[in-house]
C-alpha cells in the first residue's frame, strides 16, 4: 500500500497506485524527494506520526527504483 502525505493537511490520506506517483509530473521533475517505508499503524488520524523503518532522500528516479528494490517491493 503506497500514501501520498504531501497531500493538504485538509484532504484525507488515500492509497496510490506506483503508476500514479511515477506519473505526477512533481515527482518527475521537482528533485530530490523524501521517501519512507513505515509500519501500519491501528490508527491514522489528524496526529499520526509514523514510526519509519527506513526513509531516504532520493536525487533520480534510480535512487527511487533502488530504494524500492531494497526493500523487495
């Protein structure tokens, strides 16, 4: 399961495909990113903090592609 939690803090978080962040023009021109993996918590409301098992800094889609392959998704 993939979120976007860039979104407006107004906006609920919702489930994104791969395609959909590999297509958002942002994504593919506004480098670097910050991208983490993070554990599913029971509850995700206005105050979740999630507790990151790996975040990482990515300046190319190579990075992106590299962080997703170490963590065998």
């Amino acid at each position: 399961m993939l979120v976007d939690r860039k979104k407006d803090a107004s906006q609920p978080e919702t489930n994104v495909t791969l395609k959909e962040i590999l297509e958002n023009p942002e994504f593919e021109k506004c480098y670097p990113h910050t991208v983490g993996y993070y554990k599913e918590a029971a509850e995700e409301g206005a105050e979740f903090k999630p507790e990151y098992l790996e975040i990482r800094k990515i300046n190319a889609i190579e990075d992106f592609w590299l962080f997703l392959n170490s963590l065998d998704i």
